[in-house]
C-alpha cells in the first residue's frame, strides 16, 4: 500500500489549524473509511492520520497565522 500524501494550502486548515481525516481532501471512499481523526497541521506543518496513515502537510511556502 502507498502512502497517500496531502499537500494543504494555509486557507484549507481549519479556525484551529487542523484538518480532520477522512475527508473530502484525502479523496477516501466511504466503504473505506475510518472514524473522524483531528489533526493538528500548524504547529509542525503536517501530521500523520493514526488509523489510515495518510499524511497531510502545508505546502512549500505556505503561512498559516504568522507561526
């Protein structure tokens, strides 16, 4: 299995500077999918889904709020 790699832009996180997985970002089917993860992206500039490995990160040059 490939691990799947999102790239964010600043304006795709949320008011707390996350993502959530699944979602409509990460393209997963609904037969495959699993229960709703937050994931905290600002801070480090990408986090890692627990259950499908799915890593979300900001893209290159990317500004989330100054940090």
């Amino acid at each position: 299995m490939t691990q799947k790699i999102v790239e964010l832009r600043a304006a795709d996180l949320d008011g707390n500077g996350g993502v959530h997985c699944p979602s409509a970002l990460a393209d997963m089917k609904l037969w495959n999918s699993h229960p709703r993860v937050f994931l905290e992206i600002a801070r480090q500039h990408q986090a890692q889904c627990p259950y499908c490995s799915t890593v979300y990160r900001l893209k290159e040059g990317e500004v989330v709020g100054g940090h």
